[in-house]
C-alpha cells in the first residue's frame, strides 16, 4: 500500500514513512523509495564508505532492510543504480528538523513569509556533525492531500519528492545538494486527491516566462550594494517638503532595439545605459515602473501580476535588476514600483483555487471576482493571506533597496460595492459597503513600510473622496504618504482639452482642485492611464491646430509644475508623443529631431530644473500657507493667477496663464513686495516652439494696490501661454 500510494504521489508524510524508520520490534530500518532504480546502495555520508545494500520490497521502487551493525541514525547517502547509468544522491528524508525549520517562525512577522518560505538556499548540520548545503523548500496549502516537489532535480516527476505536511498546513522538504539556478514547481492534489495543474512557487524570488512559468532557486545574499549613503540620506529627508518630480514609465515600451527576429525591449543593463542618463538630464527626481512583478501576460502590463516576490525577468534576473535600482540610486534617482495587492489572475500556475480550494481569493464572487479585470480578489480578512501580502511589500524594500510603493487600484480594495450592481455585492457586517478587513490591511501594510525602512513611502491611487488616505493610522488615516490627485487630473484634462472659446464656461474645473488641495498629500498623475485606450497621446488631446496643440500642451505643464502637489508625468509626455501609448511599441523617439517635439522636451527640461531650484514650488505643497490666489475669478479671459511661496526663504514664484490664444497686452497683476521682478519661464518662448510673443523679462512693481495686495506689475501675456516670475 505504501509504495502504491509513493506511486502515486499520494503520501502526505514521507519524514514518517522513508528514511530510517523503527519498526513495531524495535528494529531500525532504513527505507528509500526509487522509482526507476534496479539498485540502491548505502554510503556513510562523509567517507562514501560501503555499508550495505537495501533491499527491493516492491517492484514499484521500494527499498528497505534493516542496518547491519547499526544500532542509531547516521549520516548517509545513496548509491543509485537504473538502467542508464549510477548516481549518488543524499537522501533528503533523513533531514527532518532542517525541514520543518522551514515554519517554526513563518507567523511571528510578515517578513518571515520571505525568509522562511519559498526555495532557501541553507546549509544544515547532520546527525554527524556533517555541513550539508541545500535548498528548503516550505509552500503553504492547507486543504491539499499531497504535495511533491518537481523540477531539474527529478525529471519533473512528481513521484519523487513528496513534501510532509506539518501542523500548521506548510508543506516542506530540504534538498541537499541543490543550487542556485535550479528550476522547481510544486505538484499539488486537491482534497479529494485530484492532481492540480503544476503551481509555480507564490513566494519564488525568480520565474522564467511563457510557457513555463517555471520558478527558479536564486541566492538574495549576492549581490554586493553600492547605495549604503543614498538610504541613509534618504532616511532624513521630509519627503512633503522636498521636490517629487516623477517619470512613470512601462519598462518593455519605453525603448525598444532591432535585431534580426525583430523588435526587442531593452535588458535591466540596458536600462542603467540609456534610462537612467535620460532621467537625470531631464531632472526627474524619481523613476517609477510599472509593475515589475512577475506577470504571465504582456498586456495586462504587469497589473495582474503571479510572482510578488520576483522581478520580472522578462528584462533579467534579479541582481541585474538589484543593479538598475543601485545605479539610480547613485545618480541621485529614487526607484518607486507599482504594487497590486487588490487581485490576481486566474492562470493555473498561480495562486488560484492553489490547494484545490479558494486559498488565497474570496471564495463568494460577489467578493472574490473582479468584474473590471477578470480576475480573482484576495481574501483581505485571512491571516496567511494579509502576513503574505504584506510580506511581498517588504521584500522589495529589504531585498530591492525600492524607495516607495504606489498602490495600485486601492478604491477597489476599500469597497465592496466597486463597479458592482444592487444584488452583486455584499455589505459588511454593519449594512455598509466599506471592507474592513481591506482597510485594517491597509493601515498595516503602511504601519510596516513607516515602521521598518526609513527612506520609503508609500503613494495610494485612490478615486474616491475616501478620507484621511494620506494620514497617519494614529489620526485615523490609511497612513500612506501620498494619494494620486485625480480629481485635479480629471478636471484639468477635461479643462484643457475644451476649445479656448468654451473654456470661460469651463473656468470652475480649473479651479476647483484648490478647493481640496490640502484635504490630502496630493501628487499630481499624468499617468499611463490618460494615454490610453482611446483617450489619445496628451499632444493628441489638445485642441486647435498643430501650433496650438503645442501651445496647450506646454502651457498646461508648465500650470502644473506651478501648481501645488507633487508630480508625475508617464513617459513620452515630455517630447510630445503623438500616438496614443502601445505597449506593443516603442516611444516615438524619433520625434525629438523635430524642432516641435524638441521644444517641448526642453521644456519639461527646464520645468523640472526650475522646480527643484525653487522651493517656494514644492516645500509647502501640503500648507495652504504656501498657495494665495491673485486672480481665480477671470473666467471671461480664461486667466489664472496665483502665488507660490517657501518656507525656509521669503522668496515667492508667481504663476499666471493664459489658457487662450489670444494674447493680452498690459495685463496687471498683484504682488506682494516692491521692487524688481523677472520672468524664470515663459512656455510661449521660441526655444520651446513657441511663437516669442514679445514679453519684457524684467520689470518694477508699481505701488497701485490690486487683487489685495499692495503692489502690482503690469505685463503682456503670451497666447496659450503660462510665465512664472520672482522678485528680485
């Protein structure tokens, strides 16, 4: 019955069954299971000295005998004879305490989840005192019948290695001899002992791509860091009062290269080359991805992301993609990715149905499906499932060096009744539609991040007027640090996307994000998802013709770095791409040869540099101290105007624009002090395709009280055109 059920793959307890086992007479004896084999021979482990052969008991690879001479447990190994050839292999099941080590500590901390789960690379002590490297392996699936380990170790047969269920419904096993590079899954049989389709590892540090899906044993403690200075600054700056210009960008569209078979996307290495200089000409002051989680399907664009815990490697492997986050870090650039802890997809290697029950997901669908991506919920209020995510937060943190997470779809998480019908939802306990248990995640996840890594963050993409996103957990608040702003994104890109005739009958939404401003710390998104899906490029949403459309865009950046929040710009935003973003295709670079799309990256150019030199645009962002409107009212003209001012420095930055084409010759503005002022930028200047509208650089503030100040400067604005200006 016993080999039967080896045969099988049905054995749930092989550290009980294989091994050196004790018989009812006392007698101790040692078993192997061999499938395959004609012949095992038992080798001391350390001498390779002969001992004994073992007998064959079944035909199906069953061998024991009892150990001649052999009063206790010692140190051995196999000899193994089959047809082809022999083979010496350390027998795995004499290895029981180095197996269940694997979960004595899994629910003492989120991050154990990593440490302890998965494929580790160990070394062990024997019976004998031998030191014997390997890798544990410990996979969580409570309601499976039977777990095996597959891969290049076994042929992929899942007959072989039978992992022992423990207590807490972590199965396990250690493997000596194994190595980094070695390529595993898990066979998994459901409750009623049906097998399941091939798992790869949920808590894998490396997954190769379609068909496979194969995991992979990678060392996380090779890697040599060069950012040790980088994460101590980082760990004292006030993020709310330091300049966040982000470049978001999806890493397989943003640059591809040509060889023979066709268009490939760049490699990690190839990042460091070409990314991270462009960045840091263009004075970002962050680069965020797109997930890089490992995800099985290119056009999901990592948002339905299988491998939380492993850099896609699509681009490379996770030391290569360990060397792009160094590499920013040395030029002075922060790493934030995109984190999806609110679903998953239902791939049949991933975390679906993973025992054979709704392990990881809601088990009801009217929580535990998602409607807008097809794809399965968590189930937020389960322990292992909330110490699991939590744990795939950490690690990019710990093992990564990233310096935020920005939480994708957290509205989502935060409602039952998300983008769901009356009768497709159920309230929770009180009659209501939030999800507790989403929200408690929430604020532990951020408590974590705050609590154990100094220089990260966290940024939340939130839609809804859900409050205190960005308040700490002991004001009541999720505790992220920033929220996404898309109320000002909706708005403005409505706003600015208005023919200049009808803006006057628009003027409320250009304004109305002032209303709010300081309700959360707001960044500013122009993001992937404006550019997409029919909405057309940023250049391709501006009205008027080809000289407009530039005037608009321009002008609109320029607004936004005046206006308070910090920013976030998608990638091909700052040359003016023309196409609508594929993620099939690369950017249109070869536009910046063109004078049009040249002006216009030299804009954002010089909106990012002047951004970060002046800290009345960025040092109270979140202090209705730092913003006072001059002109709000201007509706007819479709004019705004206000001032920026710091905190450390008495010094201000003025921001008006013009949001029409026709140009306003002696238009008066108030201000604040006396004496000379200069234009810093005026987007309507030539270098950036604009028509160079003439407009005096410097000029003096009269003592005429105007707009409630008490002095006021007369200036000629551009068409479609923002300037800011200071005081001298």
């Amino acid at each position: 019955m016993l080999a039967t059920n080896l045969s099988q793959a049905r054995v749930y307890n092989p550290h009980e069954v294989l091994g050196f086992v004790t018989t009812d007479e006392g007698t101790l004896k040692l078993r192997a299971w061999v499938p395959n084999a004609t012949r095992v021979e038992v080798l001391e482990l350390q001498s390779g000295k002969y001992i004994q052969d073992l007998a064959l008991v079944d035909e199906q690879g069953l061998f024991e005998s009892a150990i001649k001479g052999r009063k206790k447990k010692f140190d051995y190994k196999f000899r193994i004879t089959n047809e082809d050839h022999t083979y010496e292999i350390i027998d795995p099941y004499q290895f029981v305490e180095a197996a269940f080590h694997a979960v004595h500590f899994v629910d003492h901390a989120p991050e154990n989840v990593y440490k302890q789960l998965g494929a580790q690379l160990v070394t062990v002590n024997s019976e004998d005192g031998a030191i014997v490297s390997g890798v544990r392996f410990a996979v969580y699936a409570p309601s499976a019948s039977a777990v095996s380990l597959i891969g290049d170790m076994n042929h992929w047969d899942g007959r072989f290695h039978p992992m022992q269920k423990t207590n807490c419904g972590h199965w396990v096993l250690f493997v000596p001899g194994l190595t980094e590079g070695c390529k595993y899954k898990f066979e998994l049989k459901d409750p009623m002992g049906n097998r399941l389709p091939h798992k790869s590892d949920p808590v894998g540090f490396h997954h190769e791509q379609y068909p496979s899906h194969t995991s992979i044993v990678f060392d996380q403690t090779t890697y040599q860091w060069n950012d040790a200075k980088w994460l101590e600054e980082q760990a004292k700056v006030d993020r709310y009062k330091t300049p966040m210009s982000v470049y978001e960008l999806h890493l397989a569209s943003w640059r591809k290269v040509s060889e023979e078979e066709g268009l490939r996307s760049l490699t990690y290495q190839e990042f460091i080359e070409q990314l991270i200089p462009y960045v840091k000409d263009m004075g970002y002051t962050h680069i965020e991805v797109l997930p890089v989680s490992e995800h099985p399907y290119d056009g999901s664009w990592g948002y339905q992301p299988v491998g939380l815990f492993a850099p896609t490697s699509r681009f490379g492997n996770p030391n290569e993609f360990k060397a792009f986050v160094d590499a920013a870090h040395q030029a002075g650039i922060g790493v934030i990715i995109d984190w999806v802890p609110a679903h998953f997809p239902e791939d049949s290697h991933g975390l679906a149905r993973f025992d054979g029950t709704h392990l990881y997901e809601y088990e009801d669908p009217r929580r535990g499906w998602h409607p807008d991506w097809n794809s399965c919920i968590y189930d937020f209020g389960r322990g292992h499932v909330r110490q699991f995510l939590v744990a795939s937060a950490l690690v990019w943190l710990e093992h990564f060096h990233v310096d935020a997470l920005r939480v994708d779809a957290v509205a989502s998480m935060l409602y039952w009744d998300y983008s769901r019908k009356d009768g497709e939802w159920v309230p929770n306990v009180d009659g209501g539609n939030e999800n507790y248990e989403a929200i408690s995640l929430l604020r532990w996840f951020n408590e974590e991040v705050y609590k154990n890594y100094p220089h990260a963050f966290t940024i939340a993409e939130e839609s809804t007027a859900f409050p205190k996103v960005s308040k700490p957990t002991f004001e009541g608040g999720l505790g992220f640090g920033f929220k996404w702003n898309m109320g000002w994104m909706h708005d403005s890109l409505h706003y600015i996307s208005k023919d200049p005739a009808y803006r006057k009958f628009h003027h409320n939404e250009i304004t109305f994000s002032l209303v709010y401003a300081y309700n959360e710390n707001f960044v500013l998104p122009i993001s992937h998802d404006e550019v997409v899906h029919g909405k057309g490029s940023m250049l391709r949403k501006m009205p008027g013709d080809e000289w407009q459309a530039a005037s608009n865009l321009r002008c609109y950046a320029a607004f936004m770095y005046s206006h308070p929040g910090k920013k976030l710009n998608f990638m091909g935003n700052d040359f003016g791409q023309s196409q609508e973003w594929n993620y099939n295709n690369s950017l249109d670079w070869h536009l910046t040869q063109y004078d049009k799309h040249k002006g216009i990256q030299s804009l954002y150019r010089d909106l990012n540099h002047l951004y970060r030199e002046y800290p009345a645009l960025y040092e109270l962002d979140h202090d209705h101290r730092g913003f006072e409107w001059l002109d709000h009212q201007d509706g007819e003209n479709s004019i705004l105007a206000f001032v920026r001012k710091a905190e450390t420095t008495n010094d201000k930055v003025y921001s008006v624009t013009n949001f029409t084409p026709v140009p306003r010759e002696g238009y008066r503005l108030g201000v604040k002090d006396a004496g000379k002022y200069r234009i810093v930028l005026n987007s309507d200047d030539e270098k950036y395709w604009g028509s160079g509208y003439q407009v005096v650089v410097e000029f003096e503030a009269e003592a005429q009280p105007w707009q409630g100040q008490e002095y006021s400067v007369v200036i000629n604005l551009p068409p479609l055109a923002t300037l800011l200006f200071e005081n001298v």
